[in-house]
C-alpha cells in the first residue's frame, strides 16, 4: 500500500485480546453487532481489500467490554482479506481475517467508546518506513542469537509436555531457519514476526514493540526483550527438573518401603509357622489385650498396616466359620415342622397362604439335609471298611504324613475309621427358588425373614439395597483403590461367622439402574443363582466363595423397576394387607405390648377398646399395613403416659394436703370418644360425605404403585364441543386406550340404552355437539392399566343417560369393542382396599371368582357382595339396577354373602 494514496481517515477496529503486527495475519471472531459496519466497509471497497486502523487496547481481559476499552495510541493499518458472515451454526459471531500492512497512530483525541462498535472513521498518521540499510551487522546477530535461543527453550517445553517424539517439532525448526537465515535488513520485520506469533512475551512488551517505528531502536528492544524472556525459560526450566527429580526421590521411597513391608510380612508369617502357630494363614498378627503375638510389619506404615490388617481380619473370619451343623441337627428333629409354624404363628397374624408356602420351603431344606447326611453316612461307612482292609503298618510305610483332619499329636498308627468322624461334614446346600416377598409397607416381609432364621437356629442378617448405584456395594471395591472394602455380602457372612445364614435383601426393587458406575441389579444375578453362587467372587477379598449354603430372602414393593432376568431368579409370594379383623388382632397381641415398653407403661395403665381400635383403622390409618396403625397407638400411649404421671404427681401433693376431693381418678381405658381429643380429627369423614352420588360419576378399584389396593373416583362432565373425548389425569397408554373403547362401545349401543331415539344418531353430535371430559383425581400420580374399562363404561352411561350409580358400588375390568369383561390383576389388593373404604358392593369379571373364593378372608366376603359379569351389560344392570336397561331381561347372576 502506497503512503501517497493511503487515505488519510481509516475504520477503527478494536482489537480486545490480540495484536497484529506489520507483515503478520490473524483471524478473530467479532460479535454479531459488527456485521452490518463490516459489510458496509467490505461493499464500499469493490476492487481491492478494505482497509482498516487495527488498534489494540492497554487493558485486555478475557471479559473485557468495548465501552471499558483502553485504546493504545499506536496500531496497525490491515487489510480485511476474508469476512464470513454469521451463520446457523454460528448465528452470534462472525470471522474477520486482517493482514497488517504499516503501523499508524491515531490522532487525538481518540473515538470515544460509545462508538467502537461501529468502526468509526478516524485520522491517522503514517509513518515512513525508513531504510533498513542502518541495521548493523553486530545488532542483527545478536537479535538473531537471542531469538534462537527463545525458540529453542519453547521448542523443548512443547516436547516435554507432548512426550519426547525424537527431534524438533517442524513448526520451530521452520522458524528456527527463517531467522538464522534472515539478512541484517530484514531482521525488523523478524522482530515483527516473533512478536505476532510468541504470546509467551508479555502484553506491554508487545505494545512497546509495536509504538516504536524506527528499525534500530525497535531491533535493540526486541532483542532485549527476547533476551530475558530466554533466560525466564531457563531458570523455569531449572525449576521443574528440580522438582521432577524430588517426586522421582519420593517415588523411588514410597516404592522401596512398600518392598521393605512385604519382606517384613512374609517374615513374620515364617516365624509364625516356624512357631506352629494356629492362626490361619496371611493374618499378619497384632498386639491383642490378651497378649497375643504382634507383628513385625504392621506397626512402621500405618495406612497400608491397616489395610492388610483389615482385609486379614476379613479372611480369618471366614476361614473359621463354623461348618453349620448346628442347624442340621435343628433340621433332623421329628417337631421342626411343628416348631417352625408354631414360631409363625407366634410372630405374624394371618397370612396363611404365605405361612404355608415358607413351610414348603422348610420341609423341602429340611428334606434335602437329611438326604445328603444319609448319603454322607453311607460315604463315610464304605470308606471305613476300605480302610480297614489294609493293615495300618502298610499306611504308614506308603503315606507316613499324618492324614487330613488329624491333629499333630495324634499317632500315625491310629487307624483311619477312628479319624473320619472328625472330617467336617458338609453343610446344607439350598438351590430351590430365591423367595421374593412383595407387598405394601407395613406387611411384615422383613419380619416374615427374621421368623424364618429362628425356625431354622440360623443368623439372620439384614442388606439395604435401596439407593444401591455402584455394582462394587455388592461385589466390592478393588484394593487398587483409596478407601476400598469388601461388598455388603462377604461384610455380612463375616459378621455372622457361618456359612448358611438366612439373608435379606431388603427393597431389592429400589436397586439402582446401570450408568457408568455398573449395573447393582446384574451382579446380584450371581448371588441369587444356585448354579452360580457357589463361587462367589468378591473383587476385594479376590478368591472365590461359597454361597450355597445361604437361605437368601428379598423384599420389594413393586416388581415394575426389577429386571426380568432378576425376577426369573425368584419366586414372588404377595403380600396385599390385613383385614380390619387382623389389624385389631395384631394391635391388641403386638402393637400394644411394643408401644407399652416404649413408653413406659404397664398393661393395667392403657386399655383400648375393639371399637377404638376399629375406628382407628377406618378412619385414621386407611392402609395395607399397620405401620400408621402403630404410630396412631404410640400416640394413645405418650398421652396416657402424661395423664399418669400428673395424676401420680397430684396424688402425691394432695396426700400432703390431705385434700383429695379435687383430684381426677386416671382412666387406663381409650375408647371411640376419646380419639378426637388425642389424635385429633379423623383424616376420612365417618359419614362418607367424601363419596357421593352424582351423574357422570362412578367408582373404580385401583391398586398404587407399592401394592395398596384402594378406590379411585372416575369423573365426568359434558361440554359444548364437536363430539370430542378429553382425558386427564396423568394416564398411561393402555388406560386411554380403554377411554376410547368405552366409549366407542357407548356409541355403538347408544339406541339400546336409550340414549338416542334412533340408531343412525351419533350421542355426542345429536342433537347439538358435545365434548366429554372424563378425569381421574390425584393428577401428580401415574395412572395406567387395562381395569378400568368397565368403570368408564358405566362413567358414560351415566353421564348420559343421568341416572347415577350408588356411591357403596365400586367395579373393576376391562371391556373389548364386543362388549365381553376380561379378567384383571390385584383383586386381593383392591377388594380389601375397597373393604377399607367402606365399600358394600363390589362388579367384578367372571374369570375372577376364583381369585375371590381363594385369596379373599372369610369374614371380608361376609361383609361384601360380589357381582360377577362376563358382559358390559351384566355390569351396567349391576351397577344402576335390574331393569333399567333391558325390562322384562331375565335378572343376572349374583352371588350374595350378606
């Protein structure tokens, strides 16, 4: 670019974090405000590059804004060689490139900032370019000495920190040669160069650079410059070899003592079997209370001390289990069946049908133990009699080790059917089906287990596995890492300290999903598999284990979130809840005892009454379980417990003052009137004003997510609309589904339900448009399921046809476009569900009678009366009345226990 027909007035193009040199390019990204100033400039210079005043600024940041912007006094004239617009990748940014081209000086005063942003004209000066002729050849070599030696510091540090690769890297040597090679003359314009690409030299430095234009006075700062940033590279460098070889020191020690430990270890445990000591083998021995051998090596690291001293104290309680035959001798007995029932019965109300298959599992265990002694018996008589065809001089003289099981004092020429009944015998191996308990809180699952455990004399030991994320909680952590143990099966078999425990795996259905931490749920897979469990392997104790022996249990209130390969591992037994009946037994033979001891009280200080009890349960603790029932009895209790204490405390004051007219006599007993003083208003109305009769309106049987059975509104409106059908309450797929088919089935036999007075008339369009809304309540739940056909059905019908279905009336099922109920799930959960509510009459499918008849207690099927329809229409002549569809029909079935 010519000075002469340079304009006099250039652009200003702030540059925030960069600075471009004459001879040198760089290429910035700009925000999206620039775009329309640089299209401008680009636009109005056609036949060459634009150019512009690049002026860097005194005060960069990386968070520097424009309008805060120092601007330098010096700067550069650039050409803008590419310019691309913001795109949709980029829609906030363009890219600008400039070349430099001479240095400038801006006039003052300079833009104000308001301004930059759109790159406003400006006056500048330009200096000559004088000759380069007076650089002298002393002042290039030494810039040229300085600069290499700059470069090959930097060269050696971008080598460091990618790893030696043998030689220069190719963009330093390229440079390297440029400036060996330069002439006198055009080292300025090396300096130039050096100082646009090495960001290592200081801002400032850089900018004295560019504001000094004459060649020799700028060549002798550049090379002081490059100078002491060279020696700032060596002393640096000094600096890391120093430390580098201090961590190398240390590393080399920590090695040496590690090595050091280990001989000290394998020393002591010569020693140890030198002295013929009984401790089992790789358990570094430690100063104990009773004056036990200490070890050599232990006590000098005490971080990897106490490692190995805690994985030893893991495997020597394994290594010393007890064999188990304790609970084979429990098993041989002729009563353990009788025992083990009794010890249900005394623990657990009800529950028959899971009493019975526990006893199941127990004769098939007791069973298969006395098999496997006799088959033991019979092993150990055939091996005496082999034995004692042989002399014992002949055993001596062809095998004189002592044999195994024999004890070191023990003469070589005892004979060998006096040893074997010290051979351990080999535990019970359990490989029937992993019981998997599901059921509502408050069901007794886990004190179903502990029953199991006394009935068998095993320990029992209980594994949380709600909220279990990482695999290694299950199989352990690897000792390579910080803070590593053993997972929470060999931690329990090393608490109990036998080798056929009973354990639970209690909440298995809460175990975490996989991520990258690993999958809980596959490496339980192996524990519950009799074909695999046997060689159990912990990551942390690293050998295989045997779990055969174990009696495992797992608990869970959903099987939605369990996985299908861990749910074919497992037999599921249900738990659905207790009846009013039961929760009164187990409030009077458990609850009440419990809740006694926990405050206090003795049994003649409270008594409850059967119908406080039965009020509490109906309209307090609506529930499966009896867990709220408990709590509602511990609050009966603290309030007795302070009436006593104040009626003691005032006995005593008035036996003092002799005045006991005033004095309130304390009453142990609570009854229904005294609840709403002690546990304040019922949660549920006594009256049932909750539930009422109401067109549009029916209600369902629902069964929640942890397995509580319970009755669930279905509601409905009519609106002004295009014959549309609206759904609402966080439903599912499937229970839309059975909205559309409901409904469908309404519309198709809408002239037979006198809906409409012909059959080409559509119900939702005739005789003016209307839209259906049908909702059910609780919208923060996840609802879905094929049940609830029928309860829509007969919610449209009623909607319609404005007759309304009794509110004690309560009906599950689903339908099919041919108007046929299907059978349905959870009819246990719902039906006592329903007996909680207060429910009198509940519709049910025909395909689930047997459900009924088996599943439901006698004195619930007292209380109800069951309907059992095959038919859309059974259930609509059940649920509104005989007659009122079809007069003349013949009456359905139906079966009565009242």
């Amino acid at each position: 670019m010519s000075l002469d027909t340079a304009p006099s007035t250039l652009p200003v193009f702030v540059l925030l974090n960069d600075i471009i040199f004459p001879g040198s390019q760089v290429t910035i990204s700009v925000p999206r405000s620039y775009a329309p100033f640089l299209s401008r400039i680009v636009k109005h210079e056609e036949m060459q590059p634009p150019v512009v005043a690049a002026v860097p600024v005194l005060n960069p940041s990386p968070n520097l804004l424009l309008q805060d912007a120092k601007l330098c006094e010096w700067g550069c004239a650039a050409r803008i060689t590419r310019f691309v617009r913001p795109t949709p990748l980029s829609p906030n940014v363009c890219i600008v490139t400039l070349a430099g081209v001479t240095r400038i000086r801006l006039e003052v005063p300079h833009p104000p900032s308001s301004k930059l942003h759109s790159l406003p004209p400006h006056p500048v000066h330009y200096h000559a370019i004088p000759s380069n002729k007076l650089i002298t050849d002393p002042a290039a070599e030494a810039f040229r000495s300085a600069a290499v030696r700059l470069v090959d510091h930097l060269d050696a540090e971008t080598r460091g920190k990618r790893g030696k690769a043998g030689g220069t890297s190719v963009e330093w040597k390229r440079l390297k040669t440029i400036i060996e090679e330069a002439e006198p003359d055009r080292t300025p314009w090396i300096a130039d160069i050096l100082m646009a690409v090495l960001t290592v030299i200081p801002w400032q430095d850089r900018i004295q650079i560019l504001s000094t234009s004459a060649p020799p006075a700028r060549l002798q700062l550049a090379t002081s410059l490059l100078s002491k940033q060279a020696s700032i590279a060596e002393v640096s460098q000094k600096i890391n070899s120093a430390v580098d070889e201090t961590l190398t020191k240390q590393q080399k020690e920590y090695y040496l003592r590690q090595q050091l430990q280990a001989i000290q270890r394998e020393l002591a445990e010569l020693n140890r079997v030198g002295k013929g000591s009984p401790k089992p083998s790789g358990v570094p021995g430690k100063q104990k209370p009773d004056g036990g051998e200490a070890d050599v090596g232990s006590n000098e690291f005490d971080e990897d001390g106490d490692e190995a001293d805690y994985l030893a104290e893991i495997k020597s309680k394994i290594e010393i289990m007890m064999p188990g035959n304790q609970s084979l001798e429990i098993l041989k007995d002729s009563t353990f069946l009788t025992r083990a029932r009794e010890q249900l019965d005394s623990d657990h109300f009800g529950l028959d049908n899971i009493k019975r298959r526990l006893i199941e599992h127990l004769a098939v265990i007791r069973l298969k133990a006395l098999r496997q002694a006799e088959a033991d018996e019979l092993t150990a008589k055939e091996a005496s009699r082999k034995a004692g065809a042989s002399s014992p001089l002949q055993n001596v003289r062809e095998d004189p080790r002592p044999l195994k099981g024999e004890l070191s004092n023990v003469s070589q020429r005892q004979s060998t059917s006096e040893l074997s009944p010290q051979h351990p015998k080999k535990g019970v191996r359990v490989k029937g089906p992993i019981l998997l308990l599901v059921g509502p809180p408050g069901c007794g699952k886990t004190s179903i287990a502990s029953s199991l455990a006394k009935a068998l004399g095993r320990p029992f030991h209980r594994i949380s596995l709600g909220g279990v994320r990482d695999e290694a909680e299950i199989r352990g952590h690897r000792r390579t890492y910080v803070a590593s143990g053993p997972g929470a099966i060999i931690t329990a078999m090393a608490k109990v300290q036998r080798p056929d425990p009973v354990l639970l795996l209690d909440e298995i259905d809460k175990v975490g999903h996989a991520s990258y931490q690993g999958d809980p749920a596959s490496a339980l897979l192996e524990v519950l598999d009799p074909e695999q469990n046997i060689s159990f392997k912990d990551h942390y104790m690293n050998i295989p284990f045997d779990l055969g022996q174990v009696i495992f249990i797992a608990t869970a209130n959903s099987l939605d979130t369990i996985s299908e390969p861990l749910l074919d591992r497992c037999e599921i037994i249900r738990l659905s809840g207790y009846t009013y009946d039961e929760k009164i037994h187990i409030a009077r033979k458990f609850l009440l005892p419990k809740q006694l001891d926990a405050n206090g009280l003795t049994s003649d200080r409270l008594t409850i009454t059967d119908d406080a009890y039965l009020h509490i349960a109906s309209y307090y603790t609506r529930e499966a379980g009896v867990r709220s029932l408990e709590r509602a009895i511990g609050s009966l209790a603290r309030w007795k417990a302070v009436e006593w204490s104040t009626s003691s405390d005032e006995n005593v004051s008035t036996e003092k003052t002799k005045a006991k007219d005033s004095v309130e006599v304390y009453n142990p007993v609570v009854d229904v009137d005294d609840l709403e003083a002690i546990l304040g208003v019922p949660k549920w109305d006594p009256e049932e004003k909750e539930r009422e009769e109401k067109k549009g309106l029916v209600y369902g049987l629902v069964v929640s997510g942890h397995g509580e059975g319970g009755v669930l509104p279905v509601e409905s409106v009519m609106t002004n609309g295009s014959g549309k059908l609206q759904l609402t309450g966080s439903l599912g797929d499937v229970i839309r589904e059975s909205g559309e088919i409901a409904l469908s089935w309404v519309k198709a036999h809408a002239y037979m339900l006198g809906i409409t007075t012909s059959l080409a008339q559509d119900p939702l369009k005739e005789p003016h448009p209307i839209d259906i809304h049908l909702h059910l309540p609780s919208g923060a739940v996840k609802k879905d399921g094929p049940s609830a056909g029928v309860a829509y059905v007969c919610a449209f019908v009623s909607l319609l046809t404005g007759l309304t279905v009794p509110k004690y009336v309560a009906m599950t099922g689903e339908t099919t476009l041919r108007g046929r109920v299907t059978a349905v799930g959870g009819i246990k959960e719902k039906v006592l569900g329903a007996h909680r509510e207060g429910i009198r009459k509940v519709i049910l499918p025909r395909s689930n009678k047997r459900d009924v008849e088996h599943d439901i207690p006698a004195e619930v099927m007292a209380k109800m009366e069951f309907v059992y329809v095959s038919r859309v229409e059974e259930a609509l002549e059940a649920a509104f009345g005989p007659g009122v569809f079809h007069p003349g029909q013949k009456s359905i079935h139906m079966e009565s226990r009242l």
